[in-house]
C-alpha cells in the first residue's frame, strides 16, 4: 500500500483503506491490532483523539504482549431501588505502553505508578463497557461498543446481553456520549443493519455539530478524516424521526439527566440516574485507565481533544461522584466498570463494587 506525506503535520503514513475509514478503525484504541508510527503521533493535535493512520502490528513485528483477559462472565447486575443497571462487557484491547501514552508526564513515572499498584508497566489493557438501565418499564443502553466492526477481542455485547436473558430488539432507548468510533460502531453492523432496531437515539447537540461539520472535516488532515465520515456513516443510518439532539445539561430521557463533560470531545457528555436513594454516574471516557488518570487527575491521555479542558472536567466530575456518594460506571473501567470513586492523595481512586 503506498504511502504519502502528510505535510501539514510533518509526518509521513500510510493511507487508510476503504475498510477502516467506514468502521472508523483510524481510533488510536486500536493498538493492539494496527500500530501508529510513532513520530505521526508525537506530532498530532485532533489526530490524537480522533483519527491517525496506522501500519499492521504484524507487518511492523510489533511485541507480542498476549490478549486481555476478558471477564467470565461478561455481564454485571446492580439493583438501584425498583431499577437495575447492568455492565455489559463489550472486549477489550491490549495496546504497549509508551512515552506518547501519557502525553504530560515521564515513561518512568506512568510504570512507577502502575508498578506500585501491581499492575504491568509493559503494556496496559483497555476494556469497551456500555451499561443498560433498566426502570420503569424501559431499557436504555448507554453507549454501544463495536458490534462486529471491531478488533478480535471485541464485540461481546450482544453475547453477553444473551446470556443476561435481554436481546437486542428489547432495547429501547440508546444514548450517546460521544462520537469516537467504540462508542458507536455498535449501532450498525458491517452489513449496514440496526444493531437496535426499535430503539429511539439520543446525541449530545455539541457532539453531533462537530462531526457533522462540513467546514471541521475539510480542516482536518487527510489522515483524520475517518472519523468524521466513521460518524456520518453511522448517524445516517439512524432512522430521523427516531433521532433526538439533546443539549447537554437537560434531562434525557425519564430519570436519566445529561451532565456536560466537554474536553475528551467537543460534546462528551456523562449521564445520572437516581433510584431508590442511589445515585449512578456514568462517566463515559472521563478517564481512561482509572489506574493512571483517576490516580493523577492532572496528567493527560492521547485520546483527550483539549487536554486543558479535559484535566478541569476530570477533576470537577470526580468531585462532583465523591460529594454524592454516587456508584460511578466507566466505559474504560476494569470489569465489573462500576463502584465507588474515593479520594486518594492529590487524586482520586477506583473501587469496583464485588
């Protein structure tokens, strides 16, 4: 496949094929499958987040550092008053771990702080976890993985959405976060049908703008623009009248409120729901790795569009979960993805409930 420069970010990459710009694989998430050369992504701002070409792991001799380990079973119950809110793991990925991880902080001290939790420091594993709350009569899914557009390792939902008794159809409601492609590849499958066929959808307003935008894909790098046809090609395949853009801030859907959490993304976006005295906050990608981000609010993902923006957020949402003692659920979360957020020296720590 050839190659071209792409001048404006001084560095040379091959160009995506078809395949990965319609499933949106130009995701830096993706690592243990294609590897990003590792000059283009020092030099990337949006590309960072959003969209960067890759070479094949294999053809690169990349390390083989395993699989994940993925969670028997893949799916967890937690009951909140007369709701439930359920776990549903989706894969996970194994990416190494290198100096471009963490983009404001040294290697050295990212593996000091994963070694002293006794976590490796060769390579970290990124797990894919939407939850389904279910009250009143409704079924809301939060985010939805990959379907099968994803690595090997993913595209476990709907097995494991089986496995709990519920299907697919049964679904009634789906809410996005944001727009990055393991949010929403899950929403179509590779033959273009509904994953969720009577579901109704909802978007953050601010998230949809952006990807939408005609005049942002045109200002990007060649190079990034997967991304922003990855997420044209799933919102228009959603059926209009059943298409809802929500600011966010306001309530949802009955008993889910939307919480504005820019920074990761223009218009990400993290949900509450309250039953029963309890109080769940889905934090979507607020942190990736909690081990490293929950730990030290203050260092910077790759992944994070405005990294200034996003280390405020961080650390006001986090605040915002310990002051309501709320039950916090992260899409990146190690499996069961959901417990408590405790406060832990100048950050923050993760508890997964049992």
């Amino acid at each position: 496949m050839s190659r071209r420069n792409i001048s404006c970010l001084g560095y040379s990459a091959r160009r995506p094929d078809s395949a990965e710009q319609s499933f949106g694989l130009l995701n830096p998430l993706y690592w243990n499958v294609l590897m990003l050369d590792r000059r283009a992504f020092l030099a990337t701002g949006i590309a960072g987040a959003s969209a960067l070409t890759f070479s094949s792991v294999w053809s690169q001799g990349a390390p083989d550092l395993g699989a994940p380990v993925l969670p028997t079973p893949g799916f967890k119950r937690m009951k909140m008053g007369d709701a439930e809110v359920i776990a549903f793991n989706d894969g996970a990925i194994r990416r190494p771990l290198g100096d471009e991880f963490v983009t404001n902080a040294p290697l050295e001290q990212v593996k000091a702080l994963l070694a002293s939790q006794g976590l490796p420091t060769t390579h970290v594993d990124i797990p894919f976890t939407p939850f389904l709350i279910v009250s009143g009569g409704q079924r809301v899914l939060i985010d939805s993985g990959f379907a099968d557009n994803g690595p090997p390792t993913t595209g476990k939902l709907a097995g494991h959405m089986a496995a709990a008794g519920l299907n697919p159809a049964q679904v009634d409601v789906v809410i996005l976060s944001h727009f990055h492609g393991d949010h929403i590849n899950g929403l179509i499958n590779k033959a273009g049908a509904l994953v969720y066929p009577n579901a109704r959808y909802f978007v953050p307003e601010p998230e949809f703008a952006f990807w939408m935008s005609e005049a942002n894909m045109n200002a990007a790098p060649q190079a990034a623009r997967g991304a922003y046809q990855n997420a044209r090609r799933v919102m228009s395949a959603l059926p209009a009248d059943r298409l809802t853009r929500f600011a966010p801030g306001a309530p949802v859907v009955a008993g889910i409120e939307s919480v504005a959490a820019f920074g990761h993304t223009p218009g990400h976006t993290l949900f509450t729901f309250k039953s029963g005295g309890q109080g769940f906050a889905y934090l979507a990608d607020l942190t990736n790795v909690p081990s490293l981000f929950a730990r030290n609010p203050d260092w910077s993902v790759t992944f994070d569009m405005d990294k200034d923006m996003a280390r405020q957020t961080r650390r006001k949402m986090f605040d915002m979960v310990v002051k309501d003692k709320m039950v916090a659920g992260g899409f990146h979360f190690p499996f069961p993805a959901f417990g408590a957020i405790e406060v832990a020296g100048s950050g923050y720590q993760f508890k997964p409930v049992a």
